[in-house]
C-alpha cells in the first residue's frame, strides 16, 4: 500500500500520466522557479514529453540564468488540459495569480508545498512546513525515484534551496537541507558562482529602490516593529522592478530590539501588498492570515484591499496586539 499524500504516492500518479502542467505561486521566487524547472527535468528524465510550465509573472531577474527559464509561459498563452496540474511551493489556487484562472477547473491536482496550511487544495497533497524550501522535496523526489539530478537540474534546486534558507542561515535550515544539498553540490554546483548571480549581482534600478526603501524605513517608539513603504511611483523612477523587493525589508528585521518589520507596497489606491519579516520571538503567521494572508513565523504576506495609509495603521495594531497577548 503506497501511503496516501507520500512522495511514492506522487511517483505513482505520474507514472501512468502523460502530460503535465507546472505552477507556482504568484511573484516567483528562487524556490517557485527553481523547484518547477528541476521538476520539469525530472519528469524528462522520466520519459515524460508532454510538460507546461506556467507562472503568472516572470521569474525574478536571479533566476534569468537558470536552464530553461525561457520555456516557462506567461498567463496569456493558452494551456491545453493535462492529466496533471502540479501546483509548487503554493497551497491554494488563490496564490496562483493569473494563471488560476486560465486553468479546466476539473483537472486533478498535485500539491507540494512547505508552506503552513491546515486546509491545502489538491487531489494529492505533500504540504510539510518542516522542509526549508519546496525544492528540498523535489530533490527527494528524484532521490525516492532512484534518479541523480543532472548538473542542470541540480543548480535549479540548489537556487531554490539557497534562496528560501537565506544561503543556510534561516532557522528552516535542517540536516537534511544540508544533505540534500551536498549531493547537488557534488553534482557539479559552484556554491560561490551561484551565490554571486544570485545574491550579490543587482540592477542600479534595483540599488537605487534599496536606498529608497531603508531611506524610508521607521521605527515604533517601544523600538520593536520597523516598516517602510514603496509606492508605484518608485518602479518607473528608479527602473526597478517589483521582484527587486524581494527581502529587502530583512533589514529592518535585522536592527538591533526590532522583532518584526513590514514593507507596505501600495499596488494602487485601495490595494497594499505586506511583508513581515520576524525574529524566532514573533510568530508572524498569525498576522498575516488575519488579513487572508500567510508564509511562515519568519517570513509571512499578505494583499490587503486598503490604502497603504489604512493597512499601515490596520498592520501595526494587528502586530502589537500580538504583541501584547504574548508578552
Ligand atoms: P514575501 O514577503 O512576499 O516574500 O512572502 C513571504 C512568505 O509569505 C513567502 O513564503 C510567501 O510565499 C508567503 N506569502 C506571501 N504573501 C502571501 C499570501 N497572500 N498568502 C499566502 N502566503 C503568502
Ligand atoms: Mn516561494
Ligand atoms: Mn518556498
């Protein structure tokens, strides 16, 4: 009996499949597109010919470089049905974007996915917070397959990997992260290569969003929550582009007494996109699923319908309320 919900439960399924479509959240990141292009590879290796690979938004400019990223569509492009959706590093088909709605209702669904959710959408379902990163399961995946990732493939996981655990420094970091990653290592990946392209290579777009947003960046009078604030205006501005956010506002979370910090980015007048980033003493889950949002205790968001001024003030009443319940 192959347990329900298992990796060997997945292999199954694709066994008998012949087509497949690929998704991950909305806003891709390293671990979106990393882990759907080591999949796709996967699934090569597999024999498998039929593969879509689709996001609502283009991969961030510190996956521009990884094999293949060019075959993944955008929302517009029309999808065929396929015997699988596979739906990564999301759990809901509201976190999808765009391409939910491009999607036959009625295809069956595979989730895998180490985001926090007591009620994730899928026919078969791998949702485990104790992963570091989704790509983490797809490389056990290949393990549980009896297949070694080739050099490709491996560096698709290893971004994935390395961008979800903050290169091995945040507290999802386990010795099975390392493990798996020492075979993606021997595989032929150039940690410090990888590290460069990926973290320390930005746009002068980018830098200059960077200076904005800690320009920005205040501090409550009890010196515990930091936020700052991005408006559309900023992006023609300084020509960076919305993924040029990513974890920027880890800096705040990184001052000295700050438990948790917040970027607000206005998307328009009655639309706000947050960001939490919390130390281990502030579970930021909780505030983000109260505004419908959710991620993990370190690094949670949400899309709020309010002004940025409202969410502002909704947002930092939320966090001291926690803050008050728990201290
Ligand atoms: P971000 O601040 O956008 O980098 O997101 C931090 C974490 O929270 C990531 O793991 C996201 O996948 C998750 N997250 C962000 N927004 C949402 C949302 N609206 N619903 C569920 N998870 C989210
Ligand atoms: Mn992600
Ligand atoms: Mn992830």
């Amino acid at each position: 009996m192959i347990p329900p919900n298992s990796l060997d439960a997945i292999l199954e399924a694709f066994r008998s499949a012949t087509s497949f479509i690929l998704t991950a959240h909305i806003n891709p990141d390293g671990d979106a597109v990393g882990s759907m292009l080591a999949l796709r590879r996967l699934l090569l290796q597999w024999g498998k010919e039929e593969i879509h690979c689709v996001l609502s938004n283009v991969a961030p400019e510190e996956c521009q470089w990884l094999p293949d990223v060019e075959r993944i569509v955008g929302p517009d492009v029309p999808l065929p049905s396929a015997d699988w959706l596979i739906m990564l590093d999301a759990s809901r088909r509201t976190r999808l974007g765009a391409v939910a709605d491009k999607l036959h209702p009625s295809m069956p669904m595979i989730t895998i996915d180490h985001h926090a959710d007591d009620a994730p959408h899928g026919d078969i379902v791998l949702v485990d917070p104790s992963y570091g990163a989704c790509g983490e399961i797809i490389a056990e995946l290949y393990q549980q397959a009896g297949l070694v990732p080739d050099y490709e493939a491996a560096l698709c996981l290893y971004v994935a990997i390395i961008t979800d655990t903050g290169s091995f420094q945040f507290p999802n970091t386990s010795a099975r992260t390392h493990r798996l990653v020492a075979d993606l290592l021997a595989a032929g990946v150039d940690a410090g290569e990888v590290s460069g392209r990926v973290f320390h290579t930005m746009s002068r777009g980018r830098f200059t969003l960077m200076v904005r947003v800690l320009q920005r960046l205040q501090i409550s009078g009890d010196g515990r929550i930091a936020w700052s604030e991005v408006f559309p205006g900023d992006f023609n501005e300084t020509g960076a582009r919305p993924e040029d956010l990513n974890n920027l506002i880890n800096y705040g979370r990184d001052i000295d007494g700050v438990e948790v910090a917040v970027l607000f980015r206005s998307i328009d007048p009655t639309t706000t996109k947050i960001s939490l980033r919390a130390r281990p003493s502030f579970n930021a889950i909780p505030v983000a699923a109260y505004f419908d949002g959710g991620g993990h205790p370190g690094a949670a968001g949400a899309t709020l319908n309010m002004s940025l001024g409202e969410a502002r003030r909704a947002i930092l009443t939320r966090i001291q309320d926690y803050m008050g319940e728990t201290t």
